[in-house]
C-alpha cells in the first residue's frame, strides 16, 4: 500500500486522524467510515506491545489509513522496530535538543544505518555516495519524522531543533506543555496559547506541518485550525467513550426517579 501521508502534508493539506487504543478488529473499519487520514497509536502511555502495534499497523495500512505510533521515549532503535512493524511515521515524545531531532531522522530517513557510519551521514549528508543516498531516499520513501514539543526548553531551543534537516512534522503535546509552563490543563491561559502560537508560527517558518492532540469539543481543533494547525488528532476512542457514555448515563439517571418511583427495584437486582 503505498504511503500517502507525507505527501499530503508536503502539498499543505489538512489531515485528519483519533487516537487509537484498542485492539479491536472492528476500529479499522469505523475509521475508514470516518473518513480519517492517520490513526494514532500511542505506546508512551498505551500498554500496547510490539506484536499488537505491528497487527493494527498491517490492518490501517491495508484500509489506506495511515498509521502513526508515538513511542515511548526518543529511542532511535525503537523507531526501527515501530517502522519495521508498519508504521508510516514515529512521533518521539517529550524532545529537547537537536541531538535527539536528529537521532529521530537518522531511524526514519536512514534505516537501516546505525552506528559511526550514521553519525557521519547525520553530520555531512552531502558527503554520502550519491547511489547510497538513492536507496535510503527509496527504502524510507513515505516515512514521516515528527517531534513531539511539550516543554519549556523544547520552546527555548525550537528554532534550533525545527532546522534539522529530515523533520518533517511538529505534535504539541498540549498537557505536558501545560505542565511545563506551570499551568496545569490550562489551556486557555493566554501564556499557554502564545506558547503555542509560537510552536505553529516556527513550524510555518520552517516548512513543517504541525498538531495538537485534545480529547474535549470540535471547537478547540477548529480553534487552532484557525491558528495554523493542519494535523488534526481529535481525542481517542477511548475519551469518546468515555464522554458518551457518561453523558448517556446521566441523562438515564435524571429520568429513574420518575420511571420507578412506585416500584421497589431492589428485587430487580440478581
């Protein structure tokens, strides 16, 4: 299935995608009704496994559905494993120096080379064998590069860290950021906010896509659409369940007073 994803973010179109946490077969096909362009699979804070992720990447994959996976740390090798599984792009958390930018795009745009030789071709690219170039560029072609930004010092070394070559995306983390500034879920603050609109504004500079994840109303994706955001990870299926069924559950509670308020619904309990 040929990947698609960076192609769309290349040409400046807005792409839309959820977070996925369960293993359920039955989620591709809701997302493909949903019209999505990538899922996100979240193993930072998602107890989903090797074997897992490699099985919901192959089924998105197949559907033409985009699979993203965050890992759990800025750990080049897991980068690997995650491509290797079926990943059409990684999102390394929690990233603060461009050495670990750069680590992340030697695993996406060079794979398979590790080691020394990795290093060098990281420092002087134009230095590498035009024929070896080739087959990176061939065997990583499609493959997205994403930095996740949610800190003060990410904010504090961004324009240095958005140059590397071989990034080709920003995901806010809005909680962590939040955290960062001392603003806890804060997200409305306005020092909040211009943090943000710092991070879209770098990433325009440079050429790069850029998201934010939020699990409440459309109105906060539609919010910073408004601002320059073109990735779009609204909430998870886990969030909307939750919210739904929440929701639900209380409109039902508001009405048993008037339903059984004549019967004793003790005995109905087995």
């Amino acid at each position: 299935m040929e990947k698609t994803l960076l192609k769309k973010i290349k040409a400046g179109k807005i792409v839309y995608g959820t977070c996925i946490t369960s293993t359920s077969p039955t989620w591709p096909a809701i997302a493909l009704r949903s019209r999505l362009d990538f899922v996100f699979l979240d193993t930072e804070h998602i107890p989903l496994e090797r074997m897992e992720i490699a099985r919901m990447c192959q089924t998105f994959r197949a559907m033409g559905i985009a699979p993203v996976v965050r890992i759990p740390s800025p750990d080049p090798y897991r980068a690997c494993q995650m491509m290797d599984a079926g990943a059409e792009g990684i999102v390394a958390p929690y990233l603060e120096s461009v050495d670990q930018i750069k680590a992340l795009v030697g695993a996406l745009k060079y794979r398979p080379l590790k080691g020394e030789l990795l290093e060098r071709a990281l420092d002087s690219p134009e230095e590498m064998d035009d024929k070896l170039k080739q087959y990176f560029d061939k065997w990583n072609e499609g493959n997205v590069c994403i930095a996740n930004i949610e800190s003060v010092p990410a904010l504090d070394h961004l324009d240095e860290m958005l140059s590397v070559p071989g990034l080709d995306a920003v995901f806010i983390g809005p909680h962590d950021l939040s955290i960062s500034l001392g603003l806890p879920e804060q997200y409305d603050h306005p020092v909040f906010e211009d943090a943000v609109k710092k991070i879209i504004g770098v990433c325009r500079k440079k050429g790069l896509a850029v998201g934010i994840h939020f699990s409440e109303v459309p109105e906060r994706q539609i919010r910073w659409m408004q601002e320059g955001i073109n990735l779009i990870i609204h909430s998870s299926d886990l969030a909307m369940f939750s919210q739904r069924l929440q929701a639900d559950m209380n409109i039902i509670r508001q009405s048993d007073g008037a339903i059984y308020e004549d019967r004793d619904v003790s005995q109905d309990v087995v």
